[in-house]
C-alpha cells in the first residue's frame, strides 16, 4: 500500500493507492497531521509519488484548476456489494450535475433504499473522484457529506452548480 498527502483548495487529501488501484482518496483535518506531513505551496504533496498515485495527484490537481471533469483512474473502493452498486451509480452523475438519494436508490432498482443509499454515500472511500457530494436532499437543498458541508459546497460550486 502507498499513501501520500496533498494540498487542495479545500484542504489536505490523502491518496492510498495499492496494486496500482486508488482505494481512498480522503479530506484530512489539519490537526490530524504532524507539522512535516503537511504539504506547502511550493511542495503540493509530501512524500516522492509515482505510478497511479501520480496519476491521482494530476488529475486532481486538473480538477481543481477547472480542466478536468472526468476522472480516469483505476479504482478499487473497498465495500459491500450493495455499497458497490451505490458508487457505480455515483460515478454516473455528470460533472455539474445533482441528483437525489431517491434517484440514485431508483437507479440500482431498490427505491425504498433511500436511507442506505445515504449511508453508503457516506462511506464513500474515494471522494470527489467517486462523486458522493453531487447527491443532495429529494427537496434539492444539501445533506451531510463526510467532508463536511462546507466541501460539499466548494465542490458543487466549483463545478457550476
């Protein structure tokens, strides 16, 4: 397993790559690092990254420059099948878009699903890439999001929302 720390816009993420498959792409409370841990300006990630976890860095680096809006890495999140269905169906929310836990629980053909969808959502081991923070309330206004509804909506902002 490789791991490494980067900077972003909404904060410090963690990549954790193994057998060549990002496993979790995740926020990361400033005071959960150790002063040398936490990337700068003028070094965006901590620790020498190579292969996919490179790849990652790039392509969210992209992202929030506004020059991406379809990842192309190879994933391996680490869940149930029925939490393996909900992040397929996430991974099908196009970039700007929105849509409801009840859609996505219509979409794997188990509408009274709702507040498992929810919870899978919520374990989502690869945010932003996975993209949990594009489900909102059936009313459209925003829910909980793991990363903290300020992220959720600097994300969704970000993407034109």
């Amino acid at each position: 397993m490789h791991e490494c720390m980067i900077t972003s816009p909404v904060g410090p993420i963690q990549l954790v790559a193994e057998h060549e498959h990002i496993i979790a792409v995740r926020f990361v409370a400033a005071d959960e690092l150790a002063k040398d841990q936490y990337p700068t300006r003028s070094q965006p990630y901590q620790a020498p990254i190579t292969g996919v976890l490179k790849q990652a860095y790039e392509q969210l680096h992209s992202y929030f420059a506004g020059e991406l809006s379809h990842f192309e890495l190879p994933l391996a999140p680490q869940g149930t099948h029925f939490q393996q269905q909900v992040w397929q169906q996430l991974q099908r929310i196009p970039y700007g878009e929105t849509c409801s836990y009840q859609a996505v629980a219509n979409r794997i053909n188990n509408p009274k699903a709702v507040r498992a969808v929810g919870m899978a959502n919520s374990r989502n081991p690869i945010a932003i890439v996975i993209p949990c923070h594009r489900v909102i309330g059936a009313n459209g206004h925003l829910t909980g999001y793991a990363g903290g509804l300020d992220k959720k909506t600097w994300l969704l902002n970000h993407e034109g929302w």
